[in-house]
C-alpha cells in the first residue's frame, strides 16, 4: 500500500505496508489499505480463480479473507513483527462474481494476539463471506536450511533435525 502526497505538482510514493508473500501475488490480491486495524484487500477475479459453476472457488475467497484479518492485525504491529494464523472460520453466504473487495478488522488485540472479523463483498456489493480469525504476533523465523545456519549460531552442538533440509 502508498500513500500518495502532493509534492510541488507531482506525486511521491511513501511505502507504508506491503504483503511479502509469493503465493498472495500469484493470487492477484492487491492491498488496497491497511492502518489502525482495519485493511481492505481488493481481487479482480480471473477464470483461474474459479470453480466448475464459474464462481468464484471457496479455498479463494477463504485466502483473501485470511489476507484481509491478517494485514488488519499487522496493520497494528511494530516494524519486522508480523502474523500467523492461529484458527479461522468462514461462513460462506452467496457465491462471489466480479471483483472481491475484503475488509478486516482487529476486535480485540493483546501483546501476543489479535482477534479479528472481516467481509468479503463482491462488484455488486453483495454479501459473499464473513470470517473471524485469531492471529499470534511473531517475528520472522528462519525456516528449512536457515534453521539450521540459526540453530549452528545459537548452540555449537547443535544438530538439524529430520525436517531441517
């Protein structure tokens, strides 16, 4: 997400938040907003995203929803602090055509935790999915090889493990 800033008749960018995630860009979701515990995540939908009735695929709408809590909770978090998922459930209403806008909201949030709700909406405005989330708050963790060069710098002795890479 930028805001934008008029500056002597042209336009600068400041970065605020971005989505740092491979699989959130290959969907196509784009963050429209994200401050004060509450985003808005916005999905043109493409032919791939839908099912065989030509709607929009539930594991879709599911992911966007995540996304929308998950940049919500962010939203309220130190620098190099981010989210993971904890539980969520989605109640599905009406199928989704058009483009997805999604809303999340941080209702309750403590040092370690947030929970959140959200909606999704389609192009017409109709009422396609609600979802409430729990989110522990976690920093960035060295993951498959990294956990090993971490483990090496932390205890000498240190073995990997059998899913260490």
């Amino acid at each position: 997400m930028t805001d934008q800033a008029e500056l002597a008749g042209g336009t600068v960018q400041t970065p605020q938040m971005i989505v740092e995630s491979p699989f959130v860009d290959h969907l196509g979701a784009q963050l429209v907003s994200a401050r004060d515990g509450a985003s808005e995540i916005a999905l043109p939908l493409l032919e791939w995203h839908l099912n065989t009735w030509d709607v929009v695929h539930g594991g879709v709408t599911m992911t966007l929803a995540d996304i929308a809590l998950a940049m919500a909770a962010r939203s309220l978090a130190a620098d190099g602090v981010g989210v993971v998922t904890v539980e969520m459930k989605v109640n599905f209403m009406q199928p989704g055509r058009g483009e997805l806008r999604a809303y999340g909201r941080v209702l309750h949030r403590s040092t370690t935790m947030a929970y959140c709700e959200g909606e999704i909406r389609d192009s017409e405005g109709h009422f396609v999915a609600k979802a409430l989330g729990t989110f522990k708050y976690m920093r960035r963790l060295a993951v498959g090889r990294d956990v090993t060069r971490q483990r090496l710098r932390s205890d000498p002795s240190a073995k990997p493990g059998p899913s260490d890479g």
